[in-house]
C-alpha cells in the first residue's frame, strides 16, 4: 500500500511541476468571447434530479483517476446539428450528481473538424492552437483551447477522423483538485 501511496504522490506532484512550468513558458489559452454558464439551457452544476428527459448512457473513469467517475447522460429528443455539422453524439457528464462536463461528437474527417472549428471561432472568438499533439491515436492531432471565469473549451480532432468539443466546468474542475488533493492527505496520512 505504501508503495502505491508513493507513486500516486510522486506522479501527482510531477504533473503539477510539468503543469505549472509549461505555463511559464507558454501562452495561456484565451478567454472564450462567450463565458458559457451551462449548455444548451442546463447550467454547470445542475443535479441530474432536477432533469427531466435524461437517458442514462454509461459510468466512465476520468483521465483513469480512481476517484472520479462520471455518469454520462443523454438529452431525449437531443438536435444532433452544430452549424453546419450532423454530429454522432452529445454527453452530459455528471460528478457526483451535477453536471460538470460536454461532450459534443462528430465523425467525418478533417473538413468537418474545419467546420466545427469555424463554429467554435464564431462563438469563442479564435483559441489558442497546440498544433500537433500527439502522433498515437489516444491523442488529439490538432487542439485548440479556451478557458474563461466559467468554461474551459477544448476542440480536438483525433486521427480515426473524430472531433471532439469538450466543455468543461470551471467550478467543478477546482472542486474535483480539492476533492483529490483531500484524497492525497488521506492516503499519506494512511500509508505511511
């Protein structure tokens, strides 16, 4: 257990050094033009008890951390269409009951990605590019991010052909890093 404890630790505090230096010498992404407080009329937060004509879909681990899972729903009746673009899916994703995430999901390419982008720009005003980032298929090709008082955005095209816009939750990203840095103390507190 103690083993385990330890590396947990060690490779939290290394992501937040590689964190906190690649902000040092990178540019932070932009604030979105729109500061979205929800999507599609559901605010960040929102209980999924307080929803009518949500279709449970599946529970998914988050980045494989042990402690955060989310509940994915989808909207009964759900318009598929963004701009211009037909999309697979969209995924509202709760935490601990409230509503923390957006997935929106479209396949088709390079020329949707670019349609998707336009649409995001329309709305966001123009992200900051991270260009190439992965060359597996687990990661984005191309990614643009945004990230306001209440949202951040990111707009990733995968290379099987899939665009992904993930909206996120400002507020529940500070909470889920307090949630796991409390899980942090107790397991050191435990484990040594």
């Amino acid at each position: 257990m103690r083993g385990i404890v330890k590396i947990f630790l060690i490779g939290f505090v290394s992501a937040i050094i590689i964190v906190g230096c690649s902000n040092v010498f990178d540019a932070p992404a932009p604030a979105p033009k729109d500061d979205l407080d929800g999507f599609r009329g559901i605010k960040w937060g929102t209980g999924i008890e307080e929803l009518n004509g949500m279709i449970y879909n599946e529970t998914r681990d988050d980045s494989n951390l042990e402690h955060i899972k989310y509940d994915l729903y989808k909207k009964k009746n759900e318009k598929l269409v963004l701009g211009l673009v037909k999309l697979d899916e969209i995924n509202y994703w709760f935490w601990q009951g409230r509503l923390g995430k957006v997935t929106i999901e479209a396949s088709g390419g390079e020329s949707v990605y670019n349609f998707l982008k336009d649409v995001c720009f329309e709305k966001f005003g123009q992200g900051k590019h991270k260009g190439k980032t992965g060359s597996d298929k687990a990661r984005p090709q191309y990614t643009y991010q945004w990230v306001g008082k209440n949202i951040h955005i990111s707009l990733s095209y995968y290379k099987w052909g899939e665009t992904i816009i993930w909206l996120n939750s400002q507020e529940m990203i500070t909470e889920q890093y307090d949630y796991l840095r409390k899980k942090v103390k107790e397991g050191a507190e435990k484990g040594f």
